[in-house]
C-alpha cells in the first residue's frame, strides 16, 4: 500500500540543472514533493541532461528571457512552497526571477541557490566545477598515493554532499522555520564551504599533532596496516577498516602474527607491518578471502565493482537497486532512497521524466489553451 512521503504538499520549483540542484529536488520528490523542473529548451543541446536524477519529477520548458516566459514561471511561484536554482550568482537578477522579485509574488518562498564559492566572498565570479571545489577546499589534497598528484574521485562529491544534500538540509529546515514563524527565507549554500565542512577530522589531528594532514599518511588513511587497502592474487581488492585494537587483534591471530597486536600504531614497525600484511593478502584470491574472513569481527570488505553493487543482494534487500518499469515497457535500473523513514517512507513512484514532457499538462493546469500553447511553441516561449 503507497503511503504519503513526508513532503506531501510540498511544491518545488527548480531552476537548477546538471547535478546538485537536480539531485537536491529528486531527494525532495522522494519524500513526497512535487517538484517541477524548468529547463530552457536551448539546453538540450548540451547533452547534460541527467535523466537519472528526475524521476518523480515534472519537466517543462520555459524561455525565461521572455515576457511570456517569465508570466507562466511567476504563476507557478505563486502556489511554490520552495524555489531552487544553480546559476551563476548575477543570473537570476538579469533574468529577474531573484529572491526579491520572487519574495513580491510569494513572501512565504524558501529560496535555495546552489553554487560554487557562494553569493559573497572573493570567488563569487569565478566558475567551477567539481574538483575546483574539492581542491579550494582542501580535500582533493587528501585523496590519492602519497608519491603523485591528488587523484580525483571517480563520483561527484562537491556537487552531492557539498551542494545537493546541505541544499536538502537547508531546505528542511527553513520548512520547519516557516511552519513555526509563517515566513520564508533565502538560503546560500556553496559546494566549496558544503566540502571544507567535511574537514573536522583532519582540523583534530592538526591540532593534535600541530602538522598538516598528509596525502595518504593519516590514521584514517593508509599510514598503518589496520586501516588499508590491499590487493589479493587475483588483482582485486579489499579494504581492512581494524581501528580498534579487538578487530585489529582478531586479524593478526587468524594471520598467524599475533605479536603485531599490540603494535597497531607503532611507527617504528609500520612498513615491517604493512609490508607483511601485503604480502599475506596477495596469496589468496577475493573470493577466498571473503569465505575466509565472512564471519569474522575485524572490520573488512570487499572494494566492489559498480557491476557487482548493481546485482548486489544486500543494496536488492535494502531497495537501493530497484527495477523500474520504463515507459515502453522495459526494464530500467534505477538506484534507491537513502532516507528510509517508517511511516512516511520514501518511494520511486514514476521514471525518470523526459526533458519538456510535462510542458502541456502544466500549462493547461494553469488555464492555457491547446492554441495558446501551440502559440508559445511557436514563438520558442517553450
């Protein structure tokens, strides 16, 4: 039986595009929001649409640069709980749909912009993509071989956790404001400040050790043997997470090196360790040391390929894997929600949308015409 997401009654209008807006609006749409996305048609053209974070969304086209255009977007606002966009800061005054005109029409609005170095500060005009935020910030230094240069992460951190997801909780949370004082606000969220807050735990052992934290050189990355990676003889991997010492201690007993227990952190013996611990894991293959070490309480894993996690069980069990039926009738393979909430639990109620499909519906609800739309069409309003 479908239960109502804890967003039911929630309208978003989202102006964003590429990933973090639309990333952020889909996690709204799951929980139960309509979230209707705006896209100029010349878009398209880019090849950028991201269709795999639009379902349970609407889609329209709208050329914001014209009258037209910009009458049918102020109509939607007024009946808007939430407006996103990801423009370059400037944009949307050019366009005129920035949060002071946008509040005229709709004073209750949360308004929510998404971009690289923020609405203020020194870099307000500098572009960007995801590694120039992960890199302002810090953290690409801290990914990668000691020996070579910072190595850029095969997914897009800054756009989702730095951006998507502190937009999400912003939005949240000006929701819950609004529902206790009755008003909306603006919200700033920079990708670049979303990944220096990733940084308390290296700020700890800065100020611990009064040193930088290293590439490939810290507790929690790579210095020491309980909390590695290491390659088995069949070129796979797997990864060792023993911080504490009862995992770490249960490791070198099944390895036959119990002496290395009480010498996890110690410096002296660390390439001694490691260099055993290399050599040890590289005499078996992945799957023999996933039998091997299955029911065993020392932290380890399996490094998994994107193939594997699609046909995995447990992300099957835990309906982060799900199959969806396309349009046509074909299978699509689509990835979960997160969020699991008890009684208001997300869902993936429809695929994703295509880019305008929902142009004419949306229009007619708003009192158009069939000719006016054609009008519109016509004129490249939509």
């Amino acid at each position: 039986m479908f239960k109502p997401g804890a967003l039911n009654g929630i309208t978003v209008i989202d102006l964003s595009r590429l990933l973090p807006g639309p990333y952020c609006s889909m996690m709204l749409a799951d929980h139960g929001a309509r979230v209707i996305a705006i896209e100029s048609r010349k878009f398209i053209a880019d090849g950028l649409f991201f269709n795999t974070v639009n379902r349970n969304k609407e889609h329209i086209t709208l050329n914001l640069k014209t009258n037209e255009g910009k009458q049918i977007f102020f109509q939607l606002i007024e009946k808007a709980d939430v407006m996103l966009e990801g423009f370059r800061p400037g944009v949307v005054e050019r366009l005129g749909v920035d949060y002071e005109r946008v509040c005229k029409t709709n004073p209750k609005i949360i308004y929510c912009s998404i971009s690289g170095y923020g609405q203020t500060g020194a870099f307000v005009d500098r572009v960007g993509h995801d590694v120039n935020y992960l890199s302002t910030s810090g953290v690409l230094n801290l990914i990668g071989e000691p020996d070579r240069p910072p190595s850029i992460p095969g997914i897009q951190i800054a756009d989702i956790a730095g951006g998507a997801m502190n937009a999400a909780i912003g939005i949240l949370l000006a929701l819950f404001n609004r529902q206790n004082t009755g008003k909306g606000q603006y919200i700033d969220i920079s990708m670049t400040d979303g990944m220096v807050g990733f940084l308390p735990a290296a700020l700890y052992f800065q100020q611990l050790t009064g040193q930088d934290p290293r590439r490939a050189d810290a507790l929690l990355s790579h210095r020491y043997a309980c909390y590695n990676t290491y390659e088995t003889a069949d070129g796979r991997f797997l990864a060792i997470g023993a911080v504490e010492n009862r995992f770490w201690q249960k490791l070198c007993n099944h390895l036959g090196v119990p002496e290395y227990a009480a010498l996890q952190y110690d410096d002296s013996r660390r390439g001694e360790i490691l260099g055993y611990m290399r050599a040890t894991f590289k005499k078996k293959t992945l799957k023999e040391w996933d039998k091997e070490l299955a029911d065993m309480e020392i932290c380890w894993s399996r490094i998994q390929t994107f193939s594997e996690v699609l046909v995995d069980p447990l992300f099957r069990e835990r309906e982060m894997i799900l199959e969806l039926a396309g349009k046509a009738g074909q299978k699509q393979t689509a990835i979960g929600v997160p969020v699991k909430l008890s009684d208001t639990p997300g869902s993936v109620r429809s695929a994703a949308v295509d880019f305008g499909e929902s142009t004419s519906a949306i229009l007619k609800e708003l009192g158009y015409s069939e000719k006016e739309i054609k009008d519109f069409a016509e004129t490249e309003v939509i």
